[in-house]
C-alpha cells in the first residue's frame, strides 16, 4: 500500500521571491516524515508542487519510479498521493457525508452514475477521523475548525492515498481533537502509510514522526533524527527570527 | 482611410463614454452590473419623450436624460444591488431581471417598434467621400469632454480618490475613513448618468428600439474587461481598437460587423481573461 | 441513489395527472386554450432543465442559452426542409450538432468563471443570431427566419401529449442523474472547484458531461418545438426576453433541483396566461418581471425550496 515520494532539485519563484530553493528529500515507503520551519519558509509551496497545483520552476517529482510533474493533480491523487490543505476546504453545502463520497468518487463519469454511494465507508471514514454518527448530516457551515480538520482528513483518506501529505492538521483543534487525529495517524503508520506531516505544534508531531525535515526561506537547513534537527543551530536561529510563531 | 479614420473616432468615443460608466461600477461596487444596458435604453427613450415629444430644447432633452439615469442608478443601489451584495451570481441575475423590467415598462409606454430620433445637431459635413452628420460630432465630442473631466475628477479630487481607495481594496478604505456606502452611492449616480447620455448619443447614432441595449452592453463589458477593470486609460485604448476594428471591418463587409464585434469579444475573453491592462481577475 | 417510496409515488402521480388532462378537456373542465398553453410550458420546462443541469449547480451561469435551443431547431428546420431530410433523421441530427454546440460553450468555461463566463454565452447568442442573419440567408432565411416547417402533431391533444411525454422523460431522466453521485459532483464543482481536483476528479470531464446532457436537452427541446410551431423567427429566439424566461424559470423554481424548473416554467407560462384578461397588453410583461423580481429577492431558492420546507413542516407536525 505504501511508495516512496521523492523531491529532486526543486526549485519554485514566484517572479522575484524563491519560495522553494533547490530542495531534496526523500520519504520512504511506510516512514513518516515531519517537515518543519517558521512560517512562509515555503512548507504549503512544496505540497502544492507535489500535488501539481502549482507548477515548479524546475526539478522533478518521483512517486515510485514514476516522474509525476506532467500530470494533474486527479492523476497524481490516482497514483496514490493526497493532501490536506492548511485552510480547509470542504464543500459548504452539502453535507458530510456527501463531502466524503467526492473524495470517495472514481475519476469517471460513468462509474459515478452506474454504482451508488457507499455509505458503509463514508460512514466508517467519518468515524475514524472522530465524527459522531449523528454529524454525517450536519453542513460544514455548522463545524467547529476542528471538525473542518477532521472532513480534511476524511476526504483526504477517502482517495486511497499511499502517501499522505498533511498540512498543518493539528492547527486550531482542541486536546482532545489533537489525540483523535494522532492516533488515527499511528494506526494507518502501523498499516504501512506513508506520510509527510507539516506542524507548528512541534510536542504533537514529534511522536508521529521517523524523522524531520527543517527549511527556512524556501532552503533545506537541516536534516535527521528529530531532536537532532531541533537542536540544530540554524533551526532554532530561524525560528527566533521567523518571529516565533511556533 | 480618411473615411475610416474619422468614422472610427466617432464611434471608438461613443463606446468609449458607455464603457467607462461600465467600469466605474466595476472597479468600485465589483458588481457585474447587467442593468447597467437599461441606462442605455431609458437614455435614449427619456430623451426621444423630452425633446421630441414634448419639444423641450434638445439640450435640455439631453440633460433630463442624464437626471434620469442618475436617479434610476441610485434607487437600483438602494433598493436592490445593496440586498443581494455579495452573491455575484445574484446581483448578475438580479440586474438581468430588472433590465427585463425595465424594457419591457418602455415597451409598454412607446410601444415595440423603432423610434426615429431626430439629429441632435442637423447638418452633414462631407470630408473626403465621408459623410459626418453633426450630430456624431457633437457626441464624440460631448463623449471626450466627459472623459476628460471624468479623469480628472478622480484623480484629483478628494471624492474621486476615495472612489479609486474602495476600489482597490474597499476594507482599507473602511478602516482609513471612507464612507463606502456614499461613495457607492455616487459612483452608481454617475454611472448611471454616463450610461443615459450614452444612450443618447448610441440611440440617435444607430436606432431606437426595446432592444437596443444588449449589444452595447456586451460591448461595454468587454472593454473594460480587456482593458482593466478600473482602468481609465485601459478602457479607452481598448474602446478604440474594437471601435476601429468594427469600422474597418464594416468598410469592407457591412454585414459581417455585428459578427466580428462579438468573435474578437469572445476570442479576447476566452485567450486573454485577465485583459490586456488588467490588475486582477474577477469572479 | 436511494430512491424511498414516496419518490415513486410523486413521480406515478405527477406522470399519471399529467398525461390525463386531456381527459378535463373531454369533461368539459379545461378548455382547448389551456392545452396549448401547457405544451408552450412543457417545451419551456425542457429549457429550464437544460438551463439547470448546465448551471444550477455548476455556478457556471449561461446568460446564452438560446444558443443552444437556437442550433437545435436551426439544425432541424434546415435539414428537413432545404435538403429533405427525414423528420426521424433531422432531429437525432440536430441533437448532435447541439452537442458539438455544447463542447464550443465548454471551451470558455475551462479558462474562465463567473462574471466571464457568463458574458461570453451572451456575447455566443448574439454572434448566432448574427450570423444566421447573414451567413447563407438562403438556408437560414435570413432575417426573416423560416416556415412552412414540417409539424409532427396535428391538434391541440396531440401536440400536448407529445410534448409532455418529452417533458416528463426528460425531467425524470435529468432528476435520476442528479440523484446520482455525478449530482453531488456537480454541486461541489460549483462550491469550491479546486477541493473537487484535489479530491481528485476531473473537473474538465464533469463540466463535459454536465454541458453535454445539457445540449442534448436544448437540442431536443429546440428541435421539436420547431417542428410544433411550424416556423422560426431569429428575433423571437436569440432575444434577451427568452434568456431571462429560461433563467427565471429555472431560479424562481429552484436552481439544481431539475423539477423546480418544471414548476417554474409552469408558474410563469400560466401567470402570463392569467393576467391576460386584467392586462391585455405589453404590461403583462411588466408585471411578470416584476414578480419573478421579487419571488428572487425573497427567497432565492425558489418554489421548490419554499415547497419542501412546507412539506417538512406538516410532516413534523403529523
Ligand atoms: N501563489 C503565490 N504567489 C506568490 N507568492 C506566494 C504564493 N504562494 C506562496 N507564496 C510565498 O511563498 C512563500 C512560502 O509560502 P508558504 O509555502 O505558504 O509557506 P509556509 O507554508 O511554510 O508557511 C511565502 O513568502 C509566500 O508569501
Ligand atoms: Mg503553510
């Protein structure tokens, strides 16, 4: 279920601003990887490049052995590679439920309209991201930020992912949201997903992580175990002068 | 080509006067504003009432016309576009509808046929193998007074910049001071006024009819939007080229000018949305 | 898609209520009059639905759709009479071409949005009523338009059967489809597109299919209804009054829910009809415009949402 991600000499401008400067990295099948750094270092950038939502100046992408640059962004999500976005984005008018089903939805048209909903798995993908039985109904207009998070995590779950790029999931969620998602995480590391976890919530990422990746202005500064690149020079320096945002 | 030339001025003015009431309540109110065409329309008939069947002075005629559309600017502000603000989609549909209304009260009135609408200023001036009537002449000129004063007003006056602040970013402008709701209120007053003298002017320039705004409208729209929504100079370059490219277009096939107007509109909008001075897309 | 009981039921009835009204006639409850009027709000209906499924969820607003209608029943009328094609022919044929129409408003849509998209399906309506006015007259009929076109039914009984029978086809079609897990795609496209790619669907191809089903309908609708009338008038069909009928059917009913627009372009053929006798002239219109204005600022959901929400009620209660 699992296959590796991996980065090579990205670079992303933005007319004059580098906001991804000649990053590498790789993250393999079944390992989890943390991907730290003050805001705008160029985080949401990278994942955005992964997914083709923004094209990269140069460099290439590797799901596999594939180079996945030239497709879209429903071809890479085929190829087994999903995100969540920072600031949610559920549909507002329909229901849970039914956000569910379009991440749960295949890439055809015919397939849509031939075989109905599967209620079993929307229903069970609700649960496991901490859904009451009864939100399946609720619009996301009635949710909290931590229940926005959570549809996130489902209609990201919901397309299959190998490898799961997670931005910022534990943002504005309560203690106990934080414990639901964490332990939804442990469980799919131990079925084998791959994930690359962006947090400003350093004491909730570190147990879901093998290692961490830290950047700062769109460059790689350091690499490794995570409480080696946390006490690395360089990250803390960046941190204190991104203005501590953490 | 002389011919051209001059014919293309008179009608690039023209389009250019109706696209910049357009683009005022686009860069301000960023409202699609569909009804914007009903201005066109109660211009032209208010002016073919006043002037022709009522014999007032064809000045005065003029001036009533552009009274009218002021007012009926404001009370669309008020009563409508201030409800459903916010929804583009709705505002969209909501001024569709009340161009309908409006159209249909004209047809009521005047009733569905032409109206011949007497030269402002009769009299023909032939230069070249052209003929100019008067009366285009007044308006291309009456039109670059208008444009002239226009940019001016808001560049340099205190109102005119408030306007430019809202329309760039409206809740800086909040913040900073500005009363939006009254410079809403004045931008759809000019529009307003703009787009019944336009319609004057496009009445006695083409025909006078229940439909005659639809036309004019697209084109009004296109040009701001490829010239720059807010864009004063932008949109009187681009009235320009699309007023010039209909003339030549018309010298050599008159009956392929409709045509062309409306494939450039949909070739420019479809290849280049984000026109050709333009800031920012809208939605 | 989760089709209950009283889903069959509505539907039995509303087929069943419909194809019998003829019978009122025989009864002496419903004059001749009143079936005509029916089949110009059945033909309306399956504007509206065309409109709805290309629209009412997508958030990509047609300001054009007389375009569409207009290739359907051009497509048709030349066929039939300038090269003699069959009727049983022309129209699958015309259907066709509508749907190449379909794609050609697809083009716009997959650069651009709203406010733009909606511009430039007006600006394809008046480049087509243009040029059927100049390119070959001698097919178009110019100006003028056509007539003498083959009708299909004879009588008013006739006309209406053939046109409710369409009508209900398509509307239970269009309804079952929306039902399906394409509907709900379609009212995500329309609420937030890039979470739909990112949700990993094909945006082009939803819109492609949403447009097409949307032209076969206009084109379908187009083509019979030319074969009603028996003629063809430009003016009458590329004007902005025909673009605001449709659109205003389809809000005023209930955007995306395909049988609003049914009870929409009901509605408003029949107020047109029942202000006759008070307003016999052009302030019918007016008056018209001016409810359809109102009914949308006062509940933009339209007849059906005001409907249902009654239903709930009286549900609750009981
Ligand atoms: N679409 C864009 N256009 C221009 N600049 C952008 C765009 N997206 C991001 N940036 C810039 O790129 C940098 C990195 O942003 P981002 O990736 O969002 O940072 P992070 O997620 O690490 O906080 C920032 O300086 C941001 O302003
Ligand atoms: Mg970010």
């Amino acid at each position: 279920m699992s296959a590796r991600l991996q980065v090579s000499n990205l670079v992303k401008r933005f007319g004059g601003l580098t906001a991804t400067n000649d990053m590498s990295f790789t993250v393999e099948p079944g390992e989890s990887v943390g991907l730290i750094g003050p805001n705008g270092a160029g985080k949401t950038t990278i994942f955005s490049q992964i997914m083709g939502e923004h094209r990269q100046t140069s460099g290439q992408i590797h799901m596999g052995e594939q180079e996945i640059s030239a497709l879209s962004t429903p071809a890479r999500i085929r190829r087994g590679v999903s995100r969540t976005y920072q600031v949610p984005r559920p549909f507002p008018e329909i229901t849970v439920a039914e956000n569910i089903r379009v991440g749960l939805m295949p890439d055809s048209v015919w397939q849509m309209v031939t075989r109905g909903a599967d209620r079993d798995r929307e229903r069970e993908l609700a649960l496991a991201v901490g859904f009451a039985e009864a939100d399946l109904d609720r619009t996301p207009a009635e949710l909290s930020m931590g229940d926005l998070r959570k549809l996130e995590m489902a209609r990201t779950l919901a397309t299959d992912p190998k490898v799961m790029l997670l931005d910022e999931v534990f943002a504005g969620l309560t203690v106990g949201e934080i414990a639901t998602i964490s332990a939804l995480v442990q469980k799919l590391r131990d079925q084998g997903m791959t994930f690359l976890i962006v947090s400003h919530d350093l004491k909730a990422l570190e147990p879901l992580i093998d290692r961490a990746i830290a950047i700062d202005r769109g460059t790689k500064i350091a690499e490794g175990a995570y409480s080696e690149v946390i006490a690395d020079a360089g990250v803390r320096a960046s941190y204190l002068g991104g203005g501590g945002d953490a | 080509m002389l011919q051209i030339l001059i014919q293309g001025l008179l009608l690039s003015g023209l389009y250019a006067l109706i696209a910049m009431g357009f683009t005022l309540i686009f860069s301000v109110g960023r409202v699609l504003n569909l009804a914007y065409g009903a201005y066109l329309l109660i211009g032209g008939y208010a002016y073919f009432y006043f002037s022709q069947q009522l014999g007032l002075p064809k000045i005065a005629g003029v001036m009533l016309a552009g009274v009218l559309g002021c007012v009926l600017g404001l009370l669309k502000y008020q009563l409508l576009v201030k409800r459903v603000q916010g929804v583009h989609s709705a505002v969209e549909i909501a001024t569709l509808i009340l161009a309908v209304v409006l159209q249909s009260a004209v047809v009521l009135i005047f009733g569905d046929s032409s109206k011949i609408l007497l030269p402002i200023v009769p009299g023909v001036e032939r230069v070249a193998s052209a003929a100019i009537p008067y009366s285009n002449l007044v308006a291309t000129i009456i039109s670059w007074a208008i444009l002239i004063g226009l940019y001016f007003f808001v560049r340099l006056t205190h109102t005119g910049r408030a306007m430019q602040a809202v329309s760039m970013d409206a809740k800086g402008a909040a913040i900073s001071g500005i009363d939006a709701n009254r410079i809403n209120m004045i931008t759809w007053g000019i529009s307003g006024t703009l787009g019944a003298i336009g319609g004057v002017f496009f009445a006695s320039y083409t025909q006078l009819y229940p439909g005659m705004w639809v036309a004019p409208l697209i084109i009004a729209v296109a040009v701001v939007i490829v010239g720059g929504i807010g864009s004063i100079i932008g949109t009187l370059v681009v009235a320009h080229i699309v007023g010039f490219m209909e003339i030549i277009v018309s010298s050599w096939n008159p009956e392929l000018r409709g045509v062309f107007t409306m494939l450039l509109i949909i070739l420019v909008l479809v290849l280049r949305p984000r026109g050709l001075f333009g800031r920012e897309e809208i939605h | 898609m989760n089709l209950r009981w009283y889903h069959f039921a509505a539907w039995g009835a509303l087929i069943a209520a419909m194809l019998l009204m003829p019978r009122l006639v025989d009864l002496g409850l419903m004059g001749r009059g009143t079936l005509r009027t029916m089949i110009q709000a059945c033909y309306l209906a399956m504007f509206a639905i065309s409109w709805d499924v290309l629209s009412g969820r997508t958030g990509y607003i047609s300001f054009g759709h007389p375009f569409l209608i207009g290739i359907g029943a051009y497509g048709t009328a030349i066929l039939s009479k300038k090269f003699g094609v069959p009727v049983e022919l022309s129209i699958p044929l015309a259907v066709l071409i509508t749907m190449i129409g379909g794609l050609v408003v697809l083009l716009p849509a997959l650069r651009i949005k709203g406010s733009y998209f909606a511009l430039v399906t007006l600006a394809f309506m008046e480049l087509m009523y243009q040029l059927v006015q100049v390119i070959r007259p001698d097919l178009t009929g110019g100006t003028r338009g056509l007539s003498g076109i083959k009708t299909l039914t004879r009588g008013a009984e006739n006309g209406y059967m053939l046109a409710v029978s369409l009508m209900l086809a398509v509307a239970l079609g269009c309804w079952l489809l929306m039902r399906t897990r394409f509907g709900t795609a379609l009212w995500a496209l329309g609420q937030n597109e890039e979470a739909v790619s990112g949700s990993g669907l094909s945006t082009i191809r939803l819109k492609a299919m949403a447009f097409l089903v949307s032209a076969f309908v206009a084109g379908l609708a187009g083509a019979f209804l030319v074969h009603y009338n028996g003629s063809l008038a430009p003016r009458a069909m590329f004007d902005i009054n025909s673009v605001f009928t449709i659109i205003v059917a389809a809000l005023i009913g209930g955007a995306g829910t395909i049988l609003g627009p049914v009870l929409g372009a009901f509605f408003l053929t029949f107020l047109l009809e029942w202000l006759r006798p008070f307003l016999p002239g052009a302030e019918r219109f007016l008056v018209y415009g001016a409810v359809a204005l109102v009914l949308y600022m006062y509940q933009p959901k339209g007849i059906y949402a005001i409907i249902e929400g009654g239903l709930k009620r009286l549900w609750g209660r009981a």
